[in-house]
C-alpha cells in the first residue's frame, strides 16, 4: 500500500513564511509537519513507499527533505510554479497514480495536517471495510459547515450523500482530507473528471464516487489543527507534542 501525499499548494495566507518555503515542511514541536505524518502512518506496518505530489516551486526542497528519511518516499513534480496555474487536488492525485501505474490501494491525505491523533487505526478500517472510505468529524459551526464538504451516513456507516460547500448543510458531519481509496476506484478519476468532478478540492472526487460506489465513513478519534495564518502557525509550532496512541 502506499500513502499519497498532496502537498502542492502554494500557502499564500502564510506569506512571507512559504513564499519561498513549502507548508509540509515547516517545524511543529521540532519536526516538520511531513515527518509526524509518516511517522505515525509508519506505524501500521501496511506501507511500501510514501508519494509526495509537489509543485515545482517546491519539488527541490521536498526532495533535499526525503533523501534524509529512512523511509521510501518519492517526489513527483506537477510543473506548475504558480498558485494560479496549480493543477488541483484531484489531477494530483491522477498524475501520482498514472506515474507510479498504481495497483494498489492508497490512503490519500494533505500534508499540512497537524493531528493529535493516529491515522493507523483509519488504515485499518479502510482495509476492513472492502470499499473506499473517508474521515468525517462533527463540526458544530454553520459557517464552517459551509466551507468543507459535509456527508450524510446511514447506521451502518455507509455514505448516503456527499456535498461540497453546501448553503443549507444536510448533517453536521465534515470531511477532513484523509481518504482511504481502493485501486480500482482510484483508476476512475479520468472519468470522473470528464464528466465534470472540480479538480481542485480533494473531497470532490470522493464526492463524485460515492454517488456511484459505497463508501463509508470513519469517525475522527482527535482534534486536527488548522494551520491557516501566521497567528494560527505560531499559536500550535511550540506547543504541539505530537500524536497520542
């Protein structure tokens, strides 16, 4: 199995800090935010090799980054320099699976999630599941609500409607970008895409499939910190910890 790491944007609301810097690589409790993640995933025993997907902007400093890990990761360059030009999520996650002619299943996250929790156990649902699967967390704020994308499950897990930045939410349930993909369904993007799933946010592909597959829900164990500013930055580098088992 392998992990797919999207890490190919280009931060701009913590500019100057990652004007010239990639976010995944900023320290958090004297680590980068890259080496908790794999850290903790490393911990399922399940992967084979980690998938950073970069902009070129960047691609050298995560590449200088993974020739230090005692890890197998690798480095795929999108080609775009710009936040404007960027490919999206979703073409991201097409081009690692076509360049690594992915035939097995991925779990796909954003690489600049600080959590207070491990991502092993989601691993293991998603292999026990027998379907693809997403993260999802009760997010009591309407606003907020509004900016994610929000699901509705059934009793037994299973995903019974997929939005987008819903005006009028149908649940309180929110995707993080942590999703559990089997192979054969990752081999859809194309066709998702041609038939009009946006390419920019990372749920709209799930979004699409679970209109057309099942796919289930795991509840969210810990907190996951956003890193969107320069106060928000500054308020959890020193004081994070890392992952409770």
């Amino acid at each position: 199995m392998k992990t797919l790491i999207l890490a190919a944007g280009y931060a701009t609301r913590l500019y100057p800090l990652t004007e010239h810097f990639p976010k995944p690589l900023l320290q958090v409790g004297g680590k980068t935010i890259l080496d908790w993640l794999i850290g903790d995933i490393h911990t399922s025993g399940r992967m084979n090799e980690y998938v950073v997907i970069s902009n070129h902007k960047f691609a050298g400093a995560f590449r200088e980054w993974a020739g230090k890990q005692p890890l197998p990761v690798t480095v795929i360059d999108d080609g775009t320099e710009t936040n404007e030009t960027r490919l999206g999520a979703v073409r991201d996650i097409q081009l690692a699976a076509e360049e690594l002619d992915l035939r097995e299943d991925a779990l796909v996250i954003a690489g600049d999630n600080v959590l207070d929790f491990s991502l092993a156990p989601f691993i293991r649902y998603g292999e026990e599941s027998g379907c693809s699967c997403v993260m999802c967390y009760e997010e009591k704020e309407l606003a907020r609500q509004q900016r994610t994308a929000i699901i509705t499950v059934d009793e037994a897990g299973f995903i019974t409607g997929y939005e987008e930045k819903p005006r009028e939410p149908k649940s309180c349930l929110a995707v993080p970008p942590f999703y559990y993909y089997r192979a054969e369904d990752l081999r859809r993007i194309p066709e998702a895409l041609e038939a009009g799933c946006g390419a920019d946010a990372p749920g709209s592909f799930a979004a699409w499939l679970s209109a057309r597959r099942p796919m289930k829900a795991y509840r969210m164990p810990g907190s996951r910190y956003d890193i969107g500013n320069l106060e928000s930055y500054e308020k959890i580098r020193d004081s994070y910890r890392g992952i409770t088992r």
